[in-house]
C-alpha cells in the first residue's frame, strides 16, 4: 500500500512539475514483448503521456499490459492466467525540434506480475520495483501527428532478504518491449 501511495504522489508531482512551453504527447501504441522471462514473442499494448519541448529535455508517464506473459492455455505452461502490468514515468533525452525527434529513455515506477494457476488453487500477485531504458523516435507527420516507434528494456528489482537493510537486486521477470504507435501532440 506505501508503494502505490508513493508511487501515485510521484506520478502526481511529475504531471504538475511539466514545463509550461512543453508540448504535450499523447500516444497509444501496441507491439511485442520478448526475450528474459516470456517463453516466446507476446502482445502488448498501452499508452503513454509526455511532456517535450523544443530543447533535449523532458518525461512521459506510461502504462503497458502484456497478458500471457509467462505462457498461455494452448501450451505446457503451468499457468492460465497471467499477466505483466507496466506503470512507470521516464526522463526522455531527445534531438533537437523538428520533424523527426530521436530520443532516449530511462525510467522507474511499478512492474506488476500475476500468476494463476488452472485450477484456481492459487494466485500470485507481486508488486516490484522496476526500471527501464531504451529510445526511439517521432516522426511528425503534421504540426500535431506523428508516427512513433519504441524499444526498451524492462527489469524488476527486489528485496530478497526483507531484513530491514537496503539491499536490492535484480529479480527474475526482465524483457524487452518494441511498440509502435500513433502520438498526437497539443
């Protein structure tokens, strides 16, 4: 419950924190989630809210979902319903202004898995930490739409000895994300 308190004042303080000049991006956008932990390539969707302006620096706020992650009811895999659940904002690094804008990402917020297995004897739902870098790039089309293409690197960090010490590391769901998508631009 602190985590998603923590998390909401941080996301909050973020959309209030963005710069009057900046543009604001809104974009939805649908791909493929691959490699780490999902046995093969699997769809994702989401959609993400920025805030750019002309000079290298700005954020997005975003929220993906991939259901199946860890396997479907067509294969051997254990679990029937699945998911992983992506809420994370991200300092976005871009090239200067103008019709195509290459960018960085490098971000931080939620990464939820779910695990369930067939016969409903158990649900397992975990609540982590996590990160993600990548980039891409807009390409404007008009004054206020553009085309977008993204790649990242997702990772989970966790606790493995809740002993009351610092001492995160790397968990056991990571992958990569490639999405395109369509931004509007007010």
């Amino acid at each position: 419950m602190r985590r998603s308190l923590a998390l909401s004042a941080l996301l909050l303080f973020l959309v209030g924190a963005a710069p009057s000049q900046a543009d604001t991006l809104l974009t939805g956008f649908g791909g493929v989630a691959f490699g780490g932990a999902t046995d093969k390539s699997r769809g994702t969707y989401g959609g993400a809210l920025g805030f750019l302006g002309s000079g290298p620096l700005g954020f997005e706020l975003e929220f993906a979902t991939t259901p199946e992650f860890f396997g479907g009811p067509d294969n051997d895999r254990v679990f029937t319903h699945n998911n992983v659940l992506t809420m994370m904002g991200s300092l976005l690094v871009a090239a200067p202004a103008g019709p195509v804008r290459i960018y960085g990402a490098a971000g931080a917020g939620l990464l939820k898995t779910r695990l369930e297995d067939p016969d409903n004897l158990f649900e397992v739902d975990s609540n982590d930490f996590g990160i993600n870098v990548g980039g891409g790039f807009i390409a404007y089309l008009s004054d206020h739409v553009g085309l977008r293409a993204d790649i990242r690197y997702f990772r989970d960090l966790q606790d493995e000895e809740p002993d009351n010490e610092f001492d995160i590391d790397f968990g056991r769901v990571d992958y990569w994300r490639f999405v395109g998508g369509i931004t509007l631009k007010f």
